[in-house]
C-alpha cells in the first residue's frame, strides 16, 4: 500500500485536495486512508505520481 | 480527475520526502543565455525596482532610475541576443511597460524602454525565452509538497530548492537537460528581437498599433509555439508518464501484428488518441529516454467483453516480432520548424497583393483550436489594456 495512508499526510492530502479538485466523493476514501475504496483509476494515478519520486 | 490524483501523488511523495519530486527532466522554456531578474513594485514615478544581475543588485524608484539600472545591466537594442527577463510575479512587467511608454525616441533611454516594449510583445508567446516567470516554470519542472497556491510564491521555490535568489532558482532550471524542439522558439525570440530592432530604431515606432498583418502572423506564431511546447512536453520522459493520466498517452501491450496493423491492449480506457489521428510510437514504457521511431495513425479503439481496451494503429513498420512487447503511442509531434513555418507561410499569404487581409474580401473560412494558454494570454493583456 503506498505511503498515502500515513497519519502524518494526511493533514496535506485534505490541503492539496482541496487545491487539486478531486471530487469530493473520491477524496475521504483516500484521505482517510482507505484508498482501496477509492476509483481505480484514480488509485493508480496516485500511486503513479507517489512513484514518481523514485524516477530521475 | 486522476490527472489531479497523480498531481496529489507527486506531492505527497515530496511531503514524504521533504525534497522536490522532478515533473521533467528537459528545459519547460526556451533558454536565453543573457537575463536580467527584476522585481518592480508601484506604477509611474512611485515605480521601484530592484534589478538583479550575475555582476549586480541595484534597488532604485523612479521611472529614469528603472530605466537607467536596465541600461546599465545591459538592456538595450545594442545586443544582438535578446535579453531575457526573470520575475517572480505577473505585475513587474505591467510596471516596467508603463514607465517605458513615457519615453520619448529622443531620450537616451528609449533604447532600453524599446527593449521593455519587447518584452511585453513576446511575453504571450509560450515557451518563450523573452519573459521567464520563475515560480511558473519551477511549478512545470517539479513538484512539492504543497497546495498549488504556495507554489505561486518564489520564497517557496527558495526554500524547497535552497536557492538564495531568483537567479539562483534559474541555475536549477538550467541544470535541466536541453529540451531540442524549443530552439525553435528561442530562434522566433531572436528573429522577433532583430525585426524590434530595426522598427524601433528607423521609425521609432515600437508603440504604434501592431499592423493587421503582423497581428495575424503573430497569433499564428503563438498557436505553433504552443503546439512545439506541448509536444516538447511529451518528449520529456516524466512528461509522458504524467501525460497517462491526461490520456494524451497511451501505453499497452502488443497483441497481434496483421498486415501493419498493430492491436494493444491499453492499460487505461480514457486515451484521448482518436481514430485518424495521426501519432507516434515506440518500444517501451512511457519513460524509456527514447524519441518514437514508429509512425502512423489509429486506425480504431474498443473494449473487449471483459473490460479490456483495444486500440488499433496503422503503423509502417509493425512487425509481428513485436507480439508481447509494450508500446507506448502519442500524438504526432510538432515540427523541428513548426513556429518558422508558422510564420513565413501566413507572413507570405498575408503579404500577397490578393490576400483578404488588403483587399478586405471575406475570407474562406480555415479553422483550429486555439490552445487554451493562448486565449488566456489574450483575455490577461485584455485585461490589462482596460486598467
């Protein structure tokens, strides 16, 4: 499971959300830290973006 | 909406971090070797500025003192390179303009306030190397563990790449890797700078109304440049990985190869690559450091029974031997001299003696999108013209 579900973010996640525009029915799975009930989609571009760190 | 996911994903990663995460490995601009960062606050005679160089930082008010610290750190028509200008925000320019239009061509320093005017002429232009908005092209180049809105402010961008000024900030974004399509875009800087030059000095002319013709170039100029960007940006290995979530990319696995038709299996449904549209390809995933070596065209999409996309291209050399590799497909790029096309083909259409811009006859309708980044910067400069 990527970092996203980690307390210490989530204060964050609720701020770029709110700055992102996720829909707000998507959002509190991921913010709350269940994103297995987020869309897949949506799941795989935030593991995409969290595994872009890891790129040159 | 998962664009936004993956933008949320870059930050947080950041967040984790506590160190930028790269959204590019090339240049987001074009690349002027010679830049002036000014940042300029008020209007007229309460203007104040503080004009920084490699050499010097000089703050000074006063709409000659600004003028005359730009001529000393070397802008004027006298250089064949055009200078760049960094800033940090979107009102230092304005301000800079509204001083330079109080010069007169008799002064000693309308060289350097016709070197303003060309700055606010080629500030639209995307990509450009004449007006480089530093937390804007930091933003392009990386991601931080912040909400958009702080990555507007340059003491961010200070702090999370530990630059001590905005000169310092530019060093970072020019340690990025050459970006090949936008020297094309620096070249239309340099063409633009030299026309500035010559109109500025024969007829003093700089702030007279743009001629119809010239207008109508220019914006065909901006379309291409536009274009050149967003196909730079798909260039850029991280651009493309990025460019999955928008569905401008497309990525799958090659299932049949049949008379250079080649089907994949897509990993997402919502690519935006439509049937007939012409595109790029190559081996690989979507950030593999390669240039697409494939060509050709989708020939058709579909969704299998079990939820499976398909896409289907028509593509010169398909090959079965590429059966079980992963492809990833893009929008055909721009040209190497799409922005010098741009402009000597309408420049050449719009000069003949028969063209509906002279002769006033109604034109055969020829349309295209305007990229979004276009009318923007129109509806900005409108916005401004009404001040």
């Amino acid at each position: 499971m990527i970092a996203v579900t980690e307390k210490t973010l989530s204060d964050l996640t609720r701020r770029v959300l709110a700055g992102t525009g996720i829909a707000a029915n998507d959002a509190p799975a991921v913010a709350a830290g269940a994103p297995s009930q987020a869309h897949p989609l949506l799941l795989a571009a935030l593991q995409d973006g969290w595994r872009m760190g890891d790129r040159p | 909406m998962s664009a936004a996911a993956f933008d949320l994903g870059l930050r947080l990663r950041a967040a984790a971090d506590q160190h930028p995460v790269a959204r590019r490995v090339t240049h987001p601009c074009a690349i002027a070797p010679h830049v002036v960062a000014v940042t300029a606050t008020g209007r007229g005679a309460a203007l104040t500025a503080t004009v920084h160089t490699a050499a010097s930082t000089v703050t000074v008010q006063g709409a000659r003192a600004v003028l005359s610290a730009l001529a000393t750190a070397g802008v004027d028509l006298s250089t064949d390179e055009p200078p760049g200008l960094l800033v940090e925000d979107r009102r230092t320019l304005p301000a800079l303009l509204s001083v330079a239009r109080t010069i007169s061509t008799d002064d000693a320093l309308w060289p350097s306030a016709a070197a303003v005017g060309w700055w606010a002429d080629r500030a639209d232009i995307p990509g450009t190397s004449a007006v480089l908005n530093v937390p804007v092209l930091c933003a392009q180049a990386w991601a931080t563990g912040a909400p958009p809105a702080a990555e507007r402010h340059p003491r961010h961008w200070r702090r999370w790449l530990r630059a001590r000024d905005t000169l310092d900030l530019w060093d970072r974004l020019l340690a990025l890797d050459p970006a090949p399509l936008l020297r094309q875009i620096r070249a239309d800087d340099e063409h633009s700078w030299n026309s500035w030059r010559d109109r500025a000095s024969h007829d003093g002319g700089w702030r007279q109304h743009e001629h119809h013709r010239d207008a109508a170039v220019n914006l065909a100029v901006r379309c291409a440049a536009a274009d050149v960007i967003a196909a730079a940006t798909l260039t850029d290995p991280l651009g493309r990985v990025a460019a999955v979530h928008t569905g401008d990319v497309v990525s799958g696995t090659v299932l049949d190869v049949t008379d250079a038709r080649l089907t994949l299996a897509v990993t997402r449904i919502d690519g935006r690559l439509r049937r007939d549209s012409p595109v790029e390809a190559f081996i690989g995933p979507p950030d593999r450091a390669v240039n697409p070596n494939l060509s050709g065209r989708v020939a058709g999409s579909a969704v299998a029974p079990d939820g499976t996309g398909l896409l289907t291209l028509r593509l010169g050399r398909a090959s079965s031997q590429m059966v079980g590799s992963t492809v990833t497909v893009l929008p055909q790029r721009a040209s190497m001299n799409a922005v010098k096309q741009a402009r000597y083909t309408y420049g050449s259409l719009y000069g003949q003696r028969g063209s509906w811009l002279v002769t006033g006859k109604t034109p055969v309708p020829h349309r295209r999108d305007v990229p979004l980044e276009v009318l923007a910067a129109a509806a900005a400069a409108d916005r401004e013209d009404k001040k």
